[in-house]
C-alpha cells in the first residue's frame, strides 16, 4: 500500500491513538457509544472491520459473533500491529494492510462488514462504496458511521483564520481536501449508486461534546497539525493561537465540539425492518 | 450599468448562500461584503468549492500560492481576483 499523510500520521501516533487519554477524548467515546448498533449475528461466517484502527471494536464484535473470522482492515502499520496484537488470540482472525477502495477480499465474501470513524479519510468515496459492494455475500449487511459535512463547527470558525494566517491558503486549503466531507444527500447519492440491489439509509445526526483544552488539544490540533506538514518555531506559535482561541470557547460545561455523524446502513431489500 | 464583477458577484452570492456551511447563523445575511472568515459562513473545503465554481464561471484559474488572507475576506474580493487584468491565468 502506498503511503499517504493520513495513513503516515496515525501509522507514526498510533500509541497516543490507543492510549488512554484518546480513549477518553470525545472521538474515543463518541466511537465506543457505537459498539451498540454495530450488526453482528452468530451466524455471520466472515465479518470485516474497514479501518479497525487498534482494534478494539474488533474484540467487541468477536464477543456477539464468536464463531465469525474476523478480518480488521487497517493501512496505518503502527495501528495494524497493535491490533493484530489485540485479536492475536482469536482464532481465524487477523488484520489486512489494505483500504475502503482495495479491500483484498474476495467477491461476495463477507456477510457483514463495518466501519466505525474511518470513512471520512477515503480517497475516492465512489470506489470505496462499490468495492463494499463487490465483496458482500448477496444477503451481506454494512454499517458506516463517519463524520459528515458540517463536523467541529465551533473549532474550524474559531481556528480557520489562525491557521490562513500562519500556513496561508495553499497549504490549508490542500489539507482540506486530504478529508471527505460528504453531506447526508451526498453519502445517499453514492451508496444507493454503487449498491443498486440492497436497500441503502442514510441517517445523519449532531451530537456536542465536551471536553477540556487539554483533553480536545490532545487529539485534533495533532491531526489537523500534521496535516499541515509544517514544524518548528511558527507551528508553536500557531498551536498557542490555536489553544487560545480554543480556550475562548469555553462554556461551564467545558468547551464544546460538535461532531456530525452519518450512519449509512446497506442490508438486502427484503431485510426484516 | 454593472460590470463584470458585479455580474460575478452576483452568481457567486447565489452559490455562497446555497452551500453556506454556518448552521448555527444560518439566519444572518450574506452580502458581498460579508466577512466570510470571520462569521464562519465558509470553511476551507468551502473556499475551494467557491473558487471552481469562480473558475468555471469565468474559465480563469488562480494559484492558491498567490492568495493572501485578504483575498479570502469577501465574496467581492475573491471575484475581483477572477476579473482583474493581473494574476488570473486564462484557463
């Protein structure tokens, strides 16, 4: 797999993404409170995780469906290993170098496949959405959950300026399109394109988090700051702003972040409702 | 009688105001002097989305490298790069 600063930046903090003060962040909780909605049965034979990250959703799944095999589905090699570490004991399970756009699965193989905060990075939603399609069994089920158009507002209004100002608009702007950023029509639009046969919701939400500057520095300003690919004395100056103007934020409840979430749900069209 | 920015201005107002991203002001007029930065009626993906719809519009290219921070500022500032002798490369 090639490499892209996406997968380079994950692969290189892969400890501090599975450490416990992003566990406890709002993306950490936020992707745990959707263990609950994830659709694995018993009688699923082969059950993908696409962007399983360190894994954990992973262990979670193997409890509600212990006879499955497992395939987690990673491109950053620090998170890989640390999830081949964590489902090394399950039988049959393991954990690919491989992406929403190239699955490396056979066509038809899968019987339930799904992704918890991993989507937004694809490359290409339009492949990544019909290479979903080809490797579901024909009664094959899939649950995308992901952030969607309209996420951190509070954080981009207030962070915006600073960042033109120190990395101008080149540099910002092309980190930009680094992300997908699909509205709720969007995402409709290409799953229903790409997955004619089946059965395709989208449902979309807003859900406020909070956090301390600490606690929201602690994970976004280092995502949205390698992005940038810039270093040295002018980014410290920049995270100061940035940590200021985050601060400012700040309600007695702590500084809010407000994530938009998208659930798109791919089942058979004769699926019980 | 208007120019051609005018004109552009116009097109581009009508854009903004249908992919304005600002759900929590979403009620606050948007005008060609709006500081767009400022209330946060685009974010960055925004600002490309604007200047291909610019460039589309006007079949004229600019090189982010040579926007500065106030280039961004307004609706009419940006159409001004798109309709200025200089700096626009015909595309």
């Amino acid at each position: 797999m090639s490499a892209d600063p996406i997968v380079e930046t994950y692969s290189r903090r892969a400890d501090e993404y599975a450490g416990a003060e992003n566990q406890q962040s709002c993306w950490g909780l936020a992707t745990r409170e959707l263990w609950p909605s994830l659709d694995p049965r018993p009688s699923d034979r082969t059950i993908v995780d696409v962007g399983c990250g360190d894994g954990s959703a992973l262990r979670e799944v193997h409890r509600r469906a212990p006879g499955a095999r497992l395939v987690g589905v990673e491109p950053a090699a620090g998170l890989r290993d640390i999830a081949a570490g964590r489902i090394g004991d399950i039988a049959g399970a393991g954990v690919t170098d491989a992406r929403f756009e190239d699955l490396r699965l056979p066509a038809g193989s899968v019987d339930y496949l799904y992704s918890l905060m991993a989507f937004h990075w694809v490359s290409d939603p339009a492949a990544g959405a019909a290479e979903i399609g080809r490797v579901l069994a024909p009664d094959g089920r899939a649950d995308l959950f992901f952030i969607g158009r309209f996420s951190g507002r509070e954080f981009i209004k207030a962070t915006t300026p600073i960042f033109l100002r120190h990395f101008g608009p080149a540099r910002v702007f092309g980190a930009a399109r680094l992300r997908c950023q699909l509205t709720r029509e969007e995402a409709a639009k290409i799953f229903t394109d790409a997955l004619p046969a089946r059965r395709v919701t989208v449902r979309e939400w807003f859900d406020t988090r909070y956090d301390t500057v600490a606690g929201h520095m602690a994970w976004w300003v280092r995502i949205e700051g390698q992005l940038l690919e810039f270093g040295g004395p002018a980014r410290d100056d920049c995270e100061a702003e940035v940590r200021a103007a985050i601060g400012a934020l700040e309600t007695p409840a702590g500084v809010p972040y407000t994530l938009h979430l998208l659930h798109v749900r791919a089942e058979p069209r004769d699926a019980a409702r | 009688m208007t120019g051609p920015t005018d004109n552009l201005v116009a097109e581009a107002l009508d854009w903004v105001r249908a992919h304005r991203v600002d759900r929590e002001t979403m009620d606050t007029p948007v005008t060609a002097e709006t500081d767009l930065l400022t209330v946060g009626v685009l974010d960055s993906l925004g600002f490309v989305q604007l200047m291909t719809f610019l460039a589309e519009r006007t079949g004229r290219t600019v090189d982010l490298v040579d926007l500065d921070f106030d280039d961004l500022a307004t609706v009419r500032s940006l159409c001004r790069l798109y309709t200025s002798k200089e700096g626009a490369d015909v595309g």
